[in-house]
C-alpha cells in the first residue's frame, strides 16, 4: 500500500536538484532548450514555481513511501488551483525511482493522489509528460489520463 506523505525539508533540497537536472536534461533531448542554457533555465522555472520551497501556496510536495516497509519510492508535486471554480490540478512531477518501477507504484501513488484530491473537491487533473516517455505515457493512460494537446517538431538541421 502507498501513501503520500508532505515531503520533509531535507529531502525537498535533493528532490529540487536532481529535478532541476532531470529537467533540463528532458528539455535538452526532446529539442526544447539548449544544453548550454538548460541547467541555468531550468533552476528558474522551479524557483518561480518553488518560490516558498514546500510551503508554497497550492503546491503539494509528497514522498511516496511504501506503507509496511516504510521505503521511500519517490516523489509527487502537484498544484492545486484552489482559485478556480471548481478548483484544478496540475501534476507538475512524479517520479518513482529506478529500483521501484515496474511494480504497480505508480499506478498505486496516482490513486492515492486521486484520493487526496478528492477530498479537496478537485474535479480535474492535468500533467504534462515528453513525447519521448512512452512507459509514462502508457501509466497515464491506464490510469484514465486522456490526451488533450499535441505538440510535435521537426528538426531540419543538425
């Protein structure tokens, strides 16, 4: 069984750097960024989102801890937007770690995640995945995600 437990300080300063990189690393291999610029963007875009860390207004940093081991998987971030009627969501990170994939704890987490924003009166949630993450996309789907937009991109040099 999985539960989403608000994420401790220490582990939201390893979480931020290593999402920090992850982050431009994506953005660099699906053609978004360049590497030169990515890292230095990329800390900007969570500093504007992260302003306050995990005491952010609408944003819920989680761990996802297994319950009876009390193992660390990994984490969720998703901002509710409590200002809209009726309010949203937005998943901005999920992150199982490497060991741990492949054994239904995301599909687990994402139902937890269901719950908390239930309990919120939250009627939608939405999330962004790169074209290039098939098993998250096929995790999405599975869970009842619909796609909504495309984006698509042809390089014509390099």
């Amino acid at each position: 069984m999985i539960q989403l437990i608000p994420m401790e300080q220490k582990d939201f300063e390893v979480f931020l750097e290593q999402e920090i990189i992850d982050y431009a690393q994506d953005k660099v291999r699906n053609g978004n960024w360049t590497a030169e610029e990515a890292v230095e963007r990329s800390r900007k875009e969570f500093q504007d989102s992260l302003p306050d860390g995990v005491q952010t207004k609408d944003q819920f940093i989680y761990s996802i801890i297994e319950e009876s081991s009390g193992h660390k998987l990994g984490a969720l971030w998703v901002e509710v937007k409590s200002d809209t009627v009726p309010p949203t969501a937005f998943i901005y990170d999920f992150v199982i770690e490497e060991q741990f994939r492949g054994k239904g704890f995301g599909r687990q987490a994402l139902t937890a995640l269901d719950e908390k924003l239930l309990s919120m009166n939250v009627e939608s949630v939405g999330l962004h995945v790169f074209g290039d993450n098939l098993i998250a996309q096929e995790l999405y789907k599975k869970t009842g995600y619909k796609v909504t937009n495309i984006n698509m991109k042809k390089t014509l040099k390099g």
